[in-house]
C-alpha cells in the first residue's frame, strides 16, 4: 500500500516530478519492482534511467549515492548497474 508513495517520494527526491512519468508505466515498475523485491528508490533510478534525457538533465547523483551508503540500492545488481549508467553516474556503479 505504501510502495507506490514511497516510490513518487523517491522520484522526487532525485528531482522529478512524478507526474510527469505516465501513470501507467509508474504504476507496472511500481509493480514489477515490488515483485522482483526492488526497494522504492530501485525502482525510482530505473523510471529516472527511462525517462528522456531533457528530464535527466537537472538530475544529481548525489542522492542515488546516499541511498548506495544507506543501502537503498545495490549498484552490483546488473538492472540498478544499467540504470545508473544510462543516467551517466556509472561511476558509482563501483561505489
């Protein structure tokens, strides 16, 4: 019940509105992910990794790198791995 406003909140905390992902492809990461046991920001950085580069743009990495400390993602996981270089922060695919 709580992982689809956990995943809007993850969204905008790295700088997206979600509102601007359709509903409907948000709704099937949500899940999917939820499914394939992926944490909210997981599948947050996938949407983002998704999204047309102008929203990609604005985005920092520095929040995709507190949830590697918090251990809200895993960067050795091949899916959240392509997802970071796909946003260009492959660098801390090895963080």
């Amino acid at each position: 019940m709580f992982f689809p406003l956990r995943v809007n909140s993850a969204l905008a905390m790295l700088g997206i509105d979600p509102r601007v992902v359709r509903a409907e492809y948000r709704q099937g990461a949500q899940a999917i992910g939820k499914a394939n046991g992926n944490s909210p920001q997981e599948v947050a950085l996938f949407i983002a990794s998704q999204l047309p580069l102008a929203y990609q743009f604005g985005l920092q990495p520095i929040t995709a790198k507190d949830w590697i400390r918090k251990r809200k993602i895993n960067p050795r996981d091949p899916e959240i791995r392509d997802a970071l270089i796909r946003l260009g922060w492959g660098v801390l695919a090895d963080f």
